[in-house]
C-alpha cells in the first residue's frame, strides 16, 4: 500500500477474504521501530478487585458489563442533580403539552 499517507483507513481481511472492519492507524514502513507510548497499562487488577470483590459480582455479571456501567456501579461516575421538582414539572407540560390545544 505505498504511496498511502498516514492515518489513512485501511481495510483489514482475515486470511478467508471476510471484512475484519476498518481501523484507523498510522502505516509505518517495514522494519520501522514501533512508536513510544505513554499510556499506562490498564488496571485490570484494581477493576477485578472493585467488581469481583467489593461489588461481589458474578464473573458472568462482570465480564458483561460495559465500561460506562461498571464506573457507575462502582461510584466513579459524576452525581447529577435530583429529581425534579413537581412545580418545575407542571410548568414543562404547560409549556410542551402532550397534545396541541385544538
């Protein structure tokens, strides 16, 4: 694929010929050193302990949640505000009626 500049889509094929799905990565020439990262390996044994210990999840519930779900669970997520109040609730379906006034 040369001539192709980097970070291009590149389709990848599994050896059968089937679409593996497009990704997004810089093309590098053959031999050329991997790139530094600075990303930190993930915490797999602090997220283990937190789900399968604190939270005493089933290995089934943990490996099924999402990322999203699992912060939520494990109080990571921001708090939002309340629910709201009646008053401010009656003045949205004032405002925004089910149905058009005929």
């Amino acid at each position: 694929m040369a001539g192709r500049p980097e970070g291009v889509l590149s389709h990848d094929r599994c050896r059968t010929g089937r679409r593996a799905g497009w990704t997004r990565f810089p093309l590098k020439a053959a031999g050329e050193p991997e790139p530094e990262t600075s990303a930190a390996p993930f915490p797999w044994d602090a997220v283990m302990a937190i789900g399968l210990g604190r939270l005493r999840l089933a290995t089934r519930d943990f490996w099924a949640l999402s990322p999203r779900e699992f912060a939520a669970l494990a109080g990571f997520l921001e708090k939002r505000g309340g629910a709201m109040a009646r008053a401010d609730l009656a003045k949205l379906m004032r405002r925004f009626p089910d149905e058009p006034p005929a």
